[in-house]
C-alpha cells in the first residue's frame, strides 16, 4: 500500500564532534521519504524555493518518490543551521530560517487523497489539520510533533491528537506535554488526548511503543560505533516504521513491533553519516542483514 | 554452586521526590545479597559497627545468608545521605561516614575460600585485591567500581581488572575510565585492560552485555510505574545475575543472556519501594512472572 507524507525540505548547515557540512540535503519529509522508500512507494506533499538544487531532486526521483505534490515557490528554501555537542543530544540551533516553508499551505493532490497510509511529519499542527481534512480516512494516520508545537499552539495538536491512530513523540516531548517524567504516566497522559497507539522515542536508548498505558513494547536501540551525524534520526525512524507498516498492511501487534523495528534500523544507519548519506548507499540487503542482527543482539 | 560478595553494608538516609527515610538498611553487599539470595546460597563478608540494628541481622538470617564473614567492629556503622532530582539519576551525596569501614580489613573463612562464585562489590581495589588473593580460583570473578576508584586508586584497579572474568559498571563510569563517549568504542578499551567479559548499566536504559568489542547483547530495562527510590539498584541487578550464574552455573553466552535478564528484573522490583522493602517481600514466584512479562514486552 502506499504512504503520503507532509513535511519540511530543508537545507541543513551541521556542526558534530565528527565534522561539519553545509548546506546539505535535510528536513523531515527528507528523511522519512527516503527512508520510507525502501518498503513503499512515497508520495511527497512539501515545498522547495526556486534556489533547491535540482540534484537533491534527481536523487528524489532515484529513490521513486512521487513529487506531484512538490511544490517550488519563489524564494529561498528552508535552511537550519545547528551544532551538537559530544553526547549528540539536542542540537544546539544557531538559526532557522522558514523561508518558503513560512507561507506553505499543502495542497493534497486529487490522485493522493485515496492513499491508505498518511504520516503528518513535525509541522505546525493547524497545517497538519488541514491535511487531515483533505484526504479520504486513510487506515492509519501517524504524526510527529515537537516541543514548539506543545508550548505554543498546544490546542491545536490537542485538536490533532483526537484524530491519531499513532503519535510519534521523543521522551523530552512526551515530558512537556504531560507534566510526568515516568513515561508509563506520561503515556497514560497522552492516551487521554485521543491518540490510539503512541511510540515514545528515546534516543540511544530505542523506543517504547504503547497501545494503552498498561500494554508496552520495549525496543533497545540497536549499537553503532561510527555514529556522525544525529540529524534526522527521529524522522528516518518514522520513516522506516510507516514504510513497513504500508508494505505489510499488518497494523495487529506484532507488526506494529516488526515495524519498529525496522524504523529502528533505517535510524541506527541515518546516524552513520551526515544528512541522508548513508541511507542512500543502502541497499535492501543491509537492512535485512542488520535485521537479522538486531535480532541476535537482543533475543534470550 | 555458592556465591560469595564482598562489600559494604550501611545505613542509608535517602530522599527522592517520592519520600524520604532515615538510618535504613543499604550498603552494596547488601542489596546484592538480598537479590542473589532468591537464587543461591550467599556468603557474605563485610563489617558493621555495634550499632547495627539486630533486625537488619534477624532479616539476613530470613533470607538464609551465611554470615560468618560478618565482622562486628567496635564503632559506628558506614553511613551515607543522598538526596535524588526528578530525574532518579546520580544522587547528590550530603554526607559519607565511613566510621568502622574506614579500617575494614576483609578476612574470608576457611570455608569460604573454596566458593566458586566471587562478587567483588564496589570498594577500594586494592581490598578487592587483597580477597582475591585469599580465594582459592573461583569459577568466575566479577567485580564493580566507580568513578572515586577510577579518579584516585586507577592503578590498583587495573591490577585488579586484569583478574577479572566480568566487569560491571555504569555508564558514565565506562565514559570516565576510557575517555571515549561512544559505548562500543569504550568497551574495546576496557578490554584492552584485561577482563573477560564486561557489562556496562545504563540505569533505565538498560544494559549492555560484552564478550568482545563487536559482539554484545542488548536488555532494556523494565519499565516501571511506581519508582520511588532507585538506590541499590545496580547491586541488585549484580546480584539477580550472579545469583543466576551460581544456580545455572551456565556461563555460556545464552546463561549469561538470562542471567542479565534476571538482574535487570531484580533491579525493577528494588526500584519500588525504599531501601531493600520491595526486595523482602518477593517469593520466587513474583520473580518468575516478571520474566514471562518481560519476554512478552521485549520480543517481535
């Protein structure tokens, strides 16, 4: 089954203890796009400035995203900026500048509206509502949010939440939003909101997926040496979670554990290298093989 | 097969966000001797002061502890205060007393030299020297440390590691010993400093199982509601493991495998309640269902 995904295209500039690059290919709709894209056929709802250089859109093509709902806009695409410190936690942001992203107001084309499976990637959740409407109730609708969002336009996303079949958050988050630092409370919290599944995201320390507050999977995250580059992790994990969920149709308990699992792995190797590098070397292969040895390093 | 610990044995007054307790019972010997004792039988050697409650005593008896190793020293006995944050992490330590643990000159019995499991608790290295040195070979050797040893006694603890059939140790304390931020590249020094195997607590993230650099297994920790006081928890998890090993004395990787499990549950429990309460109160059977529910929250 496909997967539509509305989200942010960025220009990332990255600062981590292992180097630094500029401008690079980043963003939401990035990550978990080119993620997804190893399972499913992707349809891409985002926008770019007349400045994106087109190679960025030639790999899109490569990875066989649908770009019909790609819109290009008169100006500077979205740019971040952000440095990390050695524990390659929260980055450090030295700016954020919207640029095109600032007036985006998604268009859902017609041939999209059908698709089954629908992710609303971290954008402002009036806009995410919007999408909602648009599309005709696809079998599940995931979303991601970020602390911004809970500060500031909390009821919008509480409006948001009540429509959620899955709410990807990471524990910082699910912190802010509940007022609880034990993450069984925080997830009975947020159950109260309206959400049906929540994945509560943890770093190096792997995901925990809940489908009621008593009811848990825990996933460790699986061990890299060479990490680089944290960006995106938390959307290519997504990315890898939705991609197989549409794959396999298998929304029962244990495919929704085999796809975190997955999300977990395509995350391990976006961390390998800056920007989606290392997830555009991959090929099929290595992602079963890791599968495979995520499996041996956690089985007892 | 019997288990023999060296360790301390102290009066904790402890204050989380959850409440607060004076003078109970605590010290790392003996939350590892209460864990390791629904396993296997447990020596213990360690000192008090004449002040030590005798129901602390009665309770060892309960819980079926060989205390011929037991020394009282005319004096007070080890005292620590420690207050927690929100965040359950490192405690801010008010006060150490060390009173007749400062002079403790640990003597094993004849009868204890001969037992082929050894937990060597956190305490001076050159004292975790001086008991291995009276032992007679032991099956397997495990000890503990932590960062005051690595700042001030490195030399004696490295003596010491190169005797050493398995390393326990924290986090930060793995970050601090090899100057490497990155878990992976941390264990492959540690290695180079002679132990066998190593396995490095990440507290609520879980732990981390190394027979080599390369290879390792993953456990998450159980997730937990209730946490009240996190004190002990990583002499318990020792304790649940080599309690485990001592019973199965199964030290293949697969034995190892459970052995970890069974810590990590024994940690989750003592988590529960102050001091060791949560501890006293299992049967086996509370045990034993927790493993079955864990299986259940971790496998895919």
């Amino acid at each position: 089954m496909s997967l539509l995904v509305v989200g942010s295209i960025a220009l990332d500039s990255v600062k981590t203890p292992f180097g630094e690059r500029d401008e690079i290919l980043g963003g939401s709709a990035t990550y978990f796009s080119i993620s997804a894209s190893f399972f499913t056929k992707v349809s891409l709802v985002a926008v770019v400035g007349t400045d994106f250089p087109k190679k960025h859109i030639e790999l899109f093509k490569k990875r066989g995203l649908d770009l019909d709902g790609l819109e290009f806009e008169k100006g500077k695409t979205f740019r971040w900026k952000g440095n990390y410190a050695y524990d390659l936690n929260n980055p450090n942001t030295i700016y954020t500048k919207l640029n095109v992203f600032k007036d985006f107001y998604p268009a859902v084309p017609v041939e999209y509206k059908k698709i089954p499976y629908l992710f609303l990637a971290n954008i402002d959740p009036h806009l995410q509502l919007l999408v909602l409407k648009k599309v005709y109730s696809p079998r599940l609708v995931a979303c991601d949010s970020m602390n911004f969002w809970i500060q500031n336009e909390l009821k919008a996303l509480k409006r948001l939440l009540k429509k959620i079949g899955l709410f990807v958050l990471n524990d910082s988050e699910a912190k802010l939003i509940s007022g609880e630092s034990n993450l069984i409370k925080a997830a009975k919290y947020i159950f109260s909101l309206g959400p049906k599944r929540i994945i509560i995201k943890r770093g190096d320390s792997g995901a925990i997926f809940f489908t009621d507050s008593n009811k848990f999977f825990c996933a460790p995250a699986y061990l890299i040496q060479g990490i680089k580059d944290p960006t995106g992790a938390g959307d290519t994990f997504a990315g890898g979670l939705m991609g197989y969920l549409s794959k396999s149709n298998d929304l029962s308990e244990s495919g929704f554990r085999k796809a975190i699992i997955y999300g977990t792995i395509m995350a391990s190797f976006c961390v390998q290298d800056f920007g989606p590098n290392k997830l555009l070397k991959l090929k099929l292969f290595d992602i079963k093989r890791r599968f495979t040895e995520y499996k041996r390093v956690t089985s007892f």
